[in-house]
C-alpha cells in the first residue's frame, strides 16, 4: 500500500488575526486545503488565536504580513525565525474586501503560484 504523502503546514500572521492573515488562510484553503493544512495566527495579545511556540512548532513555513511580525518573531521565537517570509501587506484592508483578495491572487501568481507554498 502506498503511504500518503504529509501536507506541508503553512501559518500565515498578521497583527490581530482579524483581516488580512484569515483572508489568505481562506483563500488559500479554498485553493490549495489537497496539498497543505493551512491556519493564521496573529501577533496581538489578547485577540484570539495569538501566535505561540506551538503553533510555530507546527508550522513548516510562515508568512508573515510585514516586517513587525517578522521582528516579532525574531525577538520571541529566534527558534522559529528561519520558517519566515514575507508577504509585504499593509494593515489597510477589511477581511474578504475585493483589494486584499486582488491582492493575494497577485502574490500567488506572481510567487507562490511558481514555486509552490
């Protein structure tokens, strides 16, 4: 019997896990849920599925909003910080608005579509 292939774990932060790193985990899961297991987490204490050692842990490529998240990271999680991209976007847009999901659709086709998550 052949063995399953393990999808690769992919996190995606932003600052309050409210718009942008659940919209590219949406959309992703939507596109890509066959090859990988997706989730968010943000950076912010108190909002909920803040990022931690755990989820890091799990995680085999994280992407991350903007440099803060990356710092973030580095200062609390120096283990994780080789795990790190980033996407470059800025905390401008609504969860789901049509220019964040323009936005994404023009990451994956222009970087990740290429190369694979």
């Amino acid at each position: 019997m052949p063995q399953q292939k393990q999808k690769r774990k992919i996190l995606f932060v932003c600052s309050a896990n409210l718009n942008r790193s659940p919209t590219f985990e949406k959309f992703f899961k939507i596109k890509l849920s066959d090859k990988y297991d997706i989730r968010s987490a943000g950076t912010y204490y108190g909002y909920p599925y803040q990022i931690n050692k755990d989820i890091l842990d799990w995680a085999d490529k994280v992407y991350v909003m903007d440099l803060s998240h990356s710092k973030f990271i580095y200062e609390k999680y120096p283990d994780s910080f080789h795990k790190i991209q980033i996407v470059g976007v800025s905390d401008q847009y609504d969860a789901e608005s049509p220019e964040l999901i323009r936005l994404i659709e023009f990451w994956y086709l222009t970087t990740i579509g290429k190369e694979g998550l």
